[in-house]
C-alpha cells in the first residue's frame, strides 16, 4: 500500500491492524505488543511475561514513543521527542486509562503500595512486592477486581476483595450466578465485602497503611489494587478538535469527525457504545484493515461512503476463568437477567457446582451464563452472536452440550 498509515497505540486493536497492514506503530509502552487479557495469570504465575505477546506487526514498531498532539491540517503527529510522523490515514487505538477513585489521601501521585492494574509494568510492579502474608485489598469486583483478586490469592496474599455494588461482576451476572462466583472467590481465601464504599486511604511516611470505609470500618493493607474500570484516552483526540462523547465517537466506517482519522478499540465509541472488551477490539481493527485494503480512491482520500466493509456492533461474550483446588469458568453474554415476558431456562448442578441460564425474547436468544461446565457456550454463543430466530424445539435443547444441535 503506498498509503502512509499511522497507528497511535500498540494495544490490542492497534496490534491487530499493525498485523494486517504496512503501519508506522507507535506504541507508548516500551513492551512489544501483548495480550491485557492474560495478565492477572501473569501475576499469579501461570505464565511468564513473554507468554502474553500477540504474533509481530508487518512492520517494526516503534516503542516507548507517546504521541503528544495531531495537527489535522498538516497531517502530523508529534511525539514527545519531538519528532513529527506524517500520515495519509491516521488511526486512534489509544485504549484507555484505569479510573482513580475519588478517595480521601489519593491525590496527585500515588502512594507507595497503591497499583492500577491495566498495563504490563502494573502487573510486574505488583508481582514484585507481593509475598506470603502481605495484607492486600482490591477495590473494585467487575471482572478485572475478581481477576485481580484471584492472582493475589495465588501469591498467597491475604486478600480483601471490595464492591460498591451489591454482589460481584453484577454487570455480566444474574444474583444467583454472582453468589456462586462469591462462594468460589472466598474458597480461594478471598475475604469479600458488597455494598461496602471505600472513602479514603491511611498513609504513613508517604505508603498506604490501611483502606477507610464510608461505614467507620477500616482495613489494614500493605498494597492497594485499583480495579474501579477503566476510561477511554481521548485527551489526544479532544486536543484535535474532534467529536467526543464518552469516547471518541466513529461510524460505521470507523471514521471521526475528520474523514483522514479512524479509531478503534477501547478508545473508540461506535453508536453510543465504548466496548472496552478484547473482542470488539478485534473485530473493529479487523473490519478497519478490509475497508483500508478495499480502497479503490486515490492514496490519502477517504473511500466512497456506500461501499466497502462496514462495522455495525459486536454481540461480546466474556469468558473468565478462576484457578483454585477446583477451578472455576465462567461465560456471560447479553442480558442475564430477564425481563416480565421473557422465557427463562436454569438449570443447576449442586454436586458439579455447575449452573445453566439462558434467556430468550420471542424467537430471540437474548442472553445467558454459564459457571462451571462450559460445554455448551460454543453453541450458544453461535445462537446469540448470529441474532436468528431459534428453531422450533424446546427451550432445554438450549442447555445441553451440543446446544441441540
């Protein structure tokens, strides 16, 4: 291609694109490209640090380069080096950051025993002050907190897991599956608090000591794990005047406000949705790198707006799995909990600690979970992800491990 691609963001979905196509990459992190969704097995050992990296670019990337400002006019990048990139199509993969509590003595830096847990240097920042008996609380029980507590547990820290809300994952779980996920989180020696609000953080000699709730109560930690979600990066975009909302708002075409820019993955917000989810990643770079390769218009001018591929949502499944003296999978996708009308079909396996739930609207796989025995979900995620009128057959075919097939 003799179209200067610039890709900002060496993440999942900038990895993926850099694969696809002749790129100029630049990755702010000094780490090659790698995969975020292995790195809680990472700190809890499983897997060595080169284990997580993605398959190489087309091109070699450049590393530890942060892009610090776009001018539209003259299609440039700066870097903080100083250096400037030229671009005939610039791409926007710059991910997003972990949000910071409004806590009572977390201002400005963090104190020393404080972690957010997105990046690769978090996790190996983490795993190098971790050891037996080190007293550890995890603020936040969406997936990446229970993730997070897990491979502390495994470190054989003592572990406090906290969520504001009422029960774990409550996002991607129904209640009786978030009980089920608690029961097994505290097998691993996890210590679990709900509807609980952290207010502040203790210090002394500028390291945390202890974690203040909103209740009086307080719990003494050496380190502090901050897995309160994430937000998407568009500072940079924000800067070049372009359209915002959560994220960086793109159409079908992945495209901005200004037709020369694309973004994709967790930065990017494609009908009033930010994903922040490997898949979609995925799927947006993979959909972004056909519509670049099927341009027939001159080097640097957009594409035809009616024609070409076309990225209109992802349906994402997310899939987590807990170690422990009996691990634990678990998957989730779409609505778990069913509305007045819905049909419903549960089935639960005390003696395996397996339960089954799918939710179906009219004619309409809507959503399910699954914890424990996973054999159904390839079927059932082909029902969900394909959007089509389920055959006429009892709701149960749906549960068993063929899918009915």
């Amino acid at each position: 291609m003799s179209t200067r691609i610039v890709v900002v963001g060496g993440g999942t979905a900038g990895a993926r694109l850099a694969q696809r196509l002749p790129v100029t990459l630049l990755g702010e992190e000094s780490h090659a490209p790698y995969n975020r969704v292995l790195l809680a097995d990472v700190l809890a050992g499983r897997y060595a640090p080169e284990v997580t990296a993605v398959p190489g670019t087309r091109e070699p990337a450049r590393l530890g380069v942060r892009a610090v400002r776009i001018d539209r006019a003259a299609r440039t990048v700066e870097c903080a080096d100083g250096s400037l990139v030229g671009y005939d199509r610039l791409v926007l993969a710059t991910g997003s950051n972990p949000v910071l509590p409004p806590l009572r003595g977390l201002r400005g830096a963090l104190p020393a025993g404080v972690h957010p847990f997105r990046t690769l240097d978090d996790c190996l920042e983490l795993r190098s002050v971790v050891r037996p008996g080190v007293r550890a609380v995890v603020i936040g029980g969406g997936l990446l907190g229970v993730s997070a507590a897990r491979a502390l547990a495994a470190l054989g820290a003592e572990v406090v897991l906290t969520q504001q809300g009422e029960r774990l994952m409550e996002r991607q779980l129904d209640v009786q599956a978030s009980a089920l996920l608690r029961e097994h989180v505290e097998s691993l020696g996890v210590e679990v608090h709900t509807e609980c609000r952290v207010s502040g953080l203790r210090q002394r000699d500028g390291a945390v000591t202890a974690v203040e709730l909103a209740d009086g109560f307080v719990l003494d930690a050496q380190v502090v794990v901050l897995a309160c979600g994430v937000r998407p990066r568009v500072a940079l975009a924000r800067e070049a005047g372009l359209d915002i909302a959560t994220g960086i708002v793109v159409d079908d075409e992945l495209r901005t406000s200004d037709p020369y820019i694309h973004a994709i993955g967790d930065c990017a917000e494609h009908g009033g949705r930010v994903y922040g989810l490997a898949g979609p990643a995925l799927e947006q770079a993979d959909v972004l790198a056909d519509l670049l390769l099927s341009e027939t218009a001159t080097a640097g001018a957009p594409a035809p707006t009616d024609s070409g591929p076309r990225y209109t949502g992802t349906r994402a499944l997310t899939r987590l799995t807990l170690g422990g003296a009996q691990p634990l999978d678990l998957a989730a996708f779409g609505e778990a909990t069913a509305r007045p009308g819905d049909d419903v079909v549960q089935l639960t396996d005390a003696t395996r600690g397996a339960y089954r739930k799918v939710v179906v609207r009219g004619d309409r796989l809507v959503g399910g979970v699954l914890l424990g025995d996973l054999a159904a979900v390839g079927a059932l995620a082909r029902a969900w992800e394909g959007d089509e009128a389920l055959p006429e057959a009892p709701l149960l075919h749906l549960l068993t491990h063929d899918g009915g097939s």
